[in-house]
C-alpha cells in the first residue's frame, strides 16, 4: 500500500491518514472483542463503547458493498474518502465529547447515539450515494454532512 500512498495523498491529503485512523479503530475493536465475549459490552468504558459502535460502522457501512446495487457497484475515491472523513469524524468527535465532560456529568456513548441519530444515520446512509454524480457535487455532499457532525456535537457540548 506505501507504493501507492503517494498517488492517493495526491488525489486527496487526508488519505493516508484516514486509512491509518481507520486501521487502528477496527484492530482496537478487535483486541475487544474478546473483553466483550467474556463479560459482556456493559464492562466497557464510554471511549471503548465508541470504537465499538464505530467499527461496527466501518466494517457494515464502509467495507461491505453490494456489487449488484446502482449505488454500490463501484466506489469512487471521492465517495470512499467522503464516507471515511464522516466516520472518523465522528469518531474523534465522540472521544472528545467524552474526555472533555466533567467527572459529575460524564457524556456516554448512548447519549451521544440518542442525541446525534439523525446524523449518525445520514453517516450510514452515505453508502447510498450514487458513484456516477459529479466529483464536485458529491464532495459537496460530504463537506456540508461534515458541517452537520460538527454543529450536532457543538450543540450537543452546550
């Protein structure tokens, strides 16, 4: 993949540090796993509840692809970076929400899942989008659901 990181980093910067981001949280969820099977998903703190919930994610909505679907059949990379960015976007925004919440009134993951819903089901919906539509118009799809994940965590912090 190192051959290729400087082609895609010239097609988009963030590239190889989403790919990288992406990696670490599905190998996280995986040292998890076995934490979750023994005693259950109740035993995980709030941070380790995201990765699991983001993973599920990544490995559901991102990786999986239906070959014989008008939306899934291929993916540009525009589209693949544009759902990527969400996701960890997502995912750094929750661990920040978390980490910055006083001991007294600790932010959870399944405040942050109630309160965001919406747009964590328009992260998930992103497959959705049809590969044929213009670049532009598709990272301007990407840039304002950015936008909505910033805004709802903004207002989910006040």
């Amino acid at each position: 993949m190192r051959v290729l990181e400087p082609f895609f980093n010239k097609l988009d910067p963030d590239y190889s540090n989403l790919r990288t981001k992406c990696q670490e949280i599905l190998q996280k969820e995986d040292n998890l796993q076995e934490i979750v099977q023994l005693v259950g998903k109740e035993s995980l703190s709030e941070d380790q509840k995201v990765v699991m919930e983001v993973a599920k994610i990544i490995r559901e909505d991102f990786l999986q692809q239906n070959a014989f679907s008008d939306y899934d059949f291929t993916c540009p990379l525009v589209k693949s970076v544009g759902m990527l960015r969400s996701i960890i976007l997502l995912h750094n925004l929750s661990q920040k929400v978390i980490a910055d919440s006083p001991p007294d009134a600790r932010v959870t993951w399944a405040q942050i899942k109630v309160s965001l819903n919406p747009v964590i089901q328009k992260i998930i919906q992103t497959k959705f989008q049809l590969p044929k539509q213009p670049e532009d118009q598709m990272r301007g799809f990407f840039k304002n659901l950015d936008d909505e994940i910033e805004a709802a965590f903004q207002s989910l912090s006040d």
